[in-house]
C-alpha cells in the first residue's frame, strides 16, 4: 500500500518556515502557525513535507485507506495558501 502523504514526520516545523523564501509567506506562516495552536490547544508538527498541521485523527475509507491527518491545518507550499479542517469532530473517533 501507498505511503501516505499527510503522515506525521519528525521535522521541524520551525526550519520549514525559516525556509520559505518568500517573507510576506513566511510572516504569515508565523502567524498562522500561532493562530491555529492558539485555537487548537495542539503544538504544531508536520505531516508531510509541506503540512503544518495541528491535532490528528485516524480515518478509515470503504476503500482500505487508512491513516491519520492533523485536525486542523494549512500549507505554505504554494500560492494561495491551503487550509484543511475538520468540521464535525464529534463524529470522528479518536
């Protein structure tokens, strides 16, 4: 089975920002980032190599794919900025 790509990885969410080469972008990450753990009462990390995520769940589709993915969370990597969210947590099992 495919590895998936928004898997938590061990790397620093800090260095991620550090390295985004437009400042307009990478001030905003910062923001961002204090937002959303202000929001989420979860510490930042990484799922993938261009996710900052906050939180996770597990899913499981009819299909097999299984895995988890932060709760919340967004990507820098590209123009314009991609958020992700959960929107009905109480249906999702932790």
């Amino acid at each position: 089975m495919a590895v998936n790509k928004t898997s938590y990885i061990e790397k620093s969410v800090d260095d991620f920002i550090q390295d985004i080469p437009d400042t307009q972008k990478r001030d905003d990450s910062i923001q961002l980032v204090q937002l959303m753990q202000s929001v989420s009462n979860e510490a930042p990390k990484m799922f993938g190599e261009s996710i900052i995520g906050f939180g996770q769940y597990y899913y499981k589709y009819a299909s097999g794919h299984e895995g988890y993915a932060p709760l919340i969370g967004f990507s820098p990597a590209k123009l314009p900025f991609h958020f992700m969210y959960i929107p009905d947590l109480k249906n999702i099992g932790h």
